[in-house]
C-alpha cells in the first residue's frame, strides 16, 4: 500500500502492532514506577521505625553538618579531580604501550612480550591500597630526589601503575579479537606494521572494548579517594578531618555522594554505549 506520493505505508496489522507495543511500553513503565514508589514507601517507614534511627539520622544524615562540611570536603574532590584528570591519561599511554607490547610478533621481542606479562601480573594481583604505601613511602626513601614529592604526586603514580595493567589486558584482548585478515589486509596495501597497527587496528580494538574500558574509568574514579592514606587533602582525608573535629560522621556521607555524582555520569554513559554496542550487534537477529 502506498501514499499519494508513492511511499509505501505500513498495513493494518503493522498499525496494531505498533499501538500494542505502544501501550505494552506504557503499561511497564507505570507498573515500574508503581512498584519503585511502594518498594521505596516500605523501605523508608521500616528505616525510621528501627530503634536505633534518631542516634543514626544525627550522626550521619545531619545537615548542618554537611553545610559545614561542604567547603572543605568540596575542595578536596576538587584535589581528586585532578588527580584522576592526569592519572586518565598516564593510564591510557601506558596501558597502550603495555598492549602492544605484549602483542609484538617475532621471537626477538620475547623480553619485552615477558616484562609486559610480568607487570600486568604484578599490578593486577597487588591491592591498591599496597602499591600506594609502596610508592608513597619507598620511592621518596630512595633518596632520588631533593625534595620529598608531594601525595599528590606520589598516589598519581601509583594510580597509574595499579591502572595500566588493567587497561593493558583489555586493549590485550581487543587487539587480539580483531581477525587476521585485517592485518593482511593492510600491508597487502603497503602499510608498515606501525601503520598498521595505528591506523586499522587499534581502532577497532578500542571499540571492541570501549564498555570495558569505560568500566575501569569508573572504578578509578572512586578509588582516587585512596589517595587520602599518603595525606592528600582530598575529599576522603576532608570528611576524615571535619569527622574528628565535629564527632559527626556526616562529612563521609557527604564526600560519599560527592563520588557517587561524579561517576554517575561515566556509570549512565557506559550503559547507554554498551546497549548501542548490543543492539548493533543483534541487527537482523529479532524476528
């Protein structure tokens, strides 16, 4: 069936079946919203009704100890921003150099291909909380520099080590998943082996595993808090401070949500690209 201007229009069982699913969505989401507001209803009266929810509401939830908080524990997610900034990008050169290090063909690069497992191994069975006491007390005690670096300084380094084993081993196996005829593709083309590497393969690696990635970004976002062990002023060491000042545990909370917030944006980025991904990928295979 087509129009007055011959473009084809859907038939009649097209239409129901489009007002069905229409109305089929409709009704989910309110039964969703029904259910959250009654689940939420239920959660909160038993909450408030515990005995022991007026001490906890004082000690944690109280407002006046977060509006006093707020200045200092802002200004130390400031200090975190920065330094998950700067260790974003450490961890991506560094990671990437570790992939391919890893991936090199040829049994001349054998050291290189052992150092590069032997790191990721290293970083990615040692906690974080480890490598921070180990780079932030053992490389100033090395004497190697005048001046001692500062927390800052030293927990970026660590962050960045602990990190680019991580990502190393997901750009690892996104290289590893694009086929071989893509490289051969390539230098049938005339393209050296960097070119190839750089231009053809690297890009569809990265986008094979691009939710993954995003997915360590997210998980370093909140572990720059364990920066605060070293005696960074960062959000975590400012609630730390006006906790013991004011007896009060609500500047955690705060410095909590202040996290939460922060990452939420990469959290609801990472799920709307992983559905692209997915929904890409399953083209043609709904019926």
């Amino acid at each position: 069936m087509t129009d007055g201007q011959g473009r084809a229009e859907p038939s009649r069982l097209e239409l129901d079946r489009r007002a069905f699913r229409r109305r089929q969505s409709t009704r989910s989401v309110l039964v969703g919203a029904g259910s959250t507001v009654v689940f939420a209803v239920i959660v909160w009266l038993t909450l408030i009704n515990t005995p022991g929810w007026a001490r906890v509401q004082k000690t944690f939830l109280d407002p006046a100890a977060a509006v006093e908080a707020w200045p200092r524990v802002f200004g130390g997610l400031l200090v975190n921003l920065q330094v998950l900034v700067v260790a974003a990008v450490g961890v991506l050169i560094l990671g990437s150099l570790i992939a391919i290090a890893r991936t090199l063909r040829g049994s001349v690069f054998f050291p290189l291909r052992a150092l590069a497992a032997g790191y990721t191994d290293l970083f990615r069975g040692l906690p974080l909380i480890i490598v921070l006491y180990i780079v932030g007390f053992g490389i100033p005690g090395l004497g190697l520099f005048a001046e001692r670096p500062s927390a800052i300084v030293l927990g970026t380094v660590a962050l960045v080590l602990t990190y680019s084993a991580y990502v190393a081993e997901v750009l690892r196996a996104g290289i590893e998943a694009v086929h071989p005829s893509q490289r051969l593709a390539a230098r049938a083309l005339g393209l050296s082996h960097a070119k190839t590497l750089r231009l053809v393969v690297l890009p569809q690696a990265v986008r094979k595993v691009a939710p993954a990635l995003m997915n360590d970004f997210v998980s370093m976002q909140k572990d720059v808090g364990l920066i605060s062990v070293l005696g960074a002023i960062d959000a975590v060491r400012a609630a730390q401070i006006e906790t013991a000042s004011s007896f009060n545990f609500t500047p955690y909370v705060l410095a909590g949500l202040l996290f939460v917030l922060l990452a939420l944006p990469t959290i609801r980025l990472t799920d709307w690209y992983s559905a692209r991904v997915r929904a890409r990928e399953q083209i043609g295979s709904n019926v």
